[in-house]
C-alpha cells in the first residue's frame, strides 16, 4: 500500500467528529484496556443504521457504549438497542455515556451474559440490524443467530475481521484468525447474504440479509 493510500484511509477513518460523550466512553474503554470502535467504523454503523431505518438493533459486545452510541445515532427516535456483555460492569459505563449522549433510559435495554446463552432468547425476525463485536472465535455461531434475529432486508455487521493484518497473512495463525477466514468465506459465498467488506478501523464486515 502507498504512503499516500494509508494516508488517505487514516483521514477517511478519522473523518467523523466526535463530541464529548464518545471521547468519554472511548477513554473509559481505553483505561480499561479494551478495544472500541474507530471513528469510521462507527460512522459507517450510524450510516447503516439510518439507511435502513433501524427500529430494533441487537449488539453483541457493549464495551463503554462507544458503538452504542453510534448506532443510536443512526437509529429512529423511538428505536430501540438490545446490548449484550457477558461484564455487567462495563454496561453500566455504556449507561453512562448513552445518558450523557441524551438518550432516554428506554432507547437502551442492557442485557448481561455471554451471547450465545443470550441470543437465543430474542425474537425471530425482529430486528433491521445486528452488529457482532464479541469472542472472535464465536462469529460463524453469532452469524446463524443473527440470521434467525434480522427480518429480510436486515444488516449484519462484523467487527474486526482484519485482526490487525493477520486474516491476509500466510503464516501460521490462531484459532481466532482461522475462525474469521471461515466467516468471510461463509458470507461471501452464502445465497442468503448481499455482503461488502468496509477498510474502516480493523475491517467491518457487512451483509444484507436477502427478502
């Protein structure tokens, strides 16, 4: 990649302003020692949110709030997130910052537990957009439920499918990059699925499910 080209992808990562109750929660997030999403990935999942007029979302992976807050951004004034963190404690820093950000108690429904024992519970059909930031290892189980979850028409998104460069590298990788490999080619080569891979943050894997 040219210099000029990594540049270009830095500024395009970057472009989205930030204000105060993300700074907040991204460096909650970092004193914790825990990833959030870049600002272009979160960009791209308020984006997706708003194309698709999203009422119901489901996340897999609260953190601090700080794709939360991105997606209630792009969502319908009276949507609703369904965040799902097997760490109770971090939730309550997402609580914090969605309520900093100005949104009302009830555009949040925090639910803690490990998401494969918690995806089950919800509804069939009943979502426009789940998006995927938990055990990399468990992606090709969260994509059978989210197919299940998303009505036709709805979004699925994957976080972190570059895995820092490893997913292209040859060399011997673990588990978790062999997982992310089976993931890309599963959805690229799915009936079900309209997929594209954003080069925002560490790779944003998006599909459509078809009607």
């Amino acid at each position: 990649m040219t210099a000029n080209r990594q540049t270009s992808w830095a500024f395009a990562d970057a472009f989205a302003a930030e204000d105060e109750p993300l700074r907040w929660a991204r460096d909650q997030a970092r004193e914790a020692g825990l990833p959030s999403v870049s600002p272009g990935t979160g960009a791209a999942l308020r984006l997706l949110a708003a194309t698709a007029d999203a009422k119901a979302v489901a996340e897999i992976g609260t953190g601090t709030g700080v794709s939360g807050i991105y997606l209630l951004l792009g969502m319908r004034p009276d949507g609703v997130l369904t965040t799902v963190d097997p760490e109770p404690e971090r939730q309550q820093f997402a609580r914090q910052a969605f309520r900093a950000a100005g949104f009302a108690g009830n555009r949040a429904r925090f639910i803690p537990g490990r998401a494969l024992d918690v995806l089950p519970r919800l509804a069939d059909g009943g979502y426009d957009l789940v998006f995927c930031d938990g055990d990399r290892t468990e992606y090709l189980l969260y994509l059978a439920e989210s197919l299940r979850l998303l009505r036709p028409g709805g979004l699925v998104c994957f976080e972190g499918v570059f895995a820092d460069g490893r997913t292209v590298d040859s060399g011997l990788q673990p588990a978790e990059v062999l997982s992310l490999r089976e993931l890309l080619r599963t959805v690229r080569e799915s009936e079900e699925l309209l997929p594209s891979l954003l080069p925002v943050g560490d790779g944003l894997l998006c599909a459509v499910r078809r009607g």
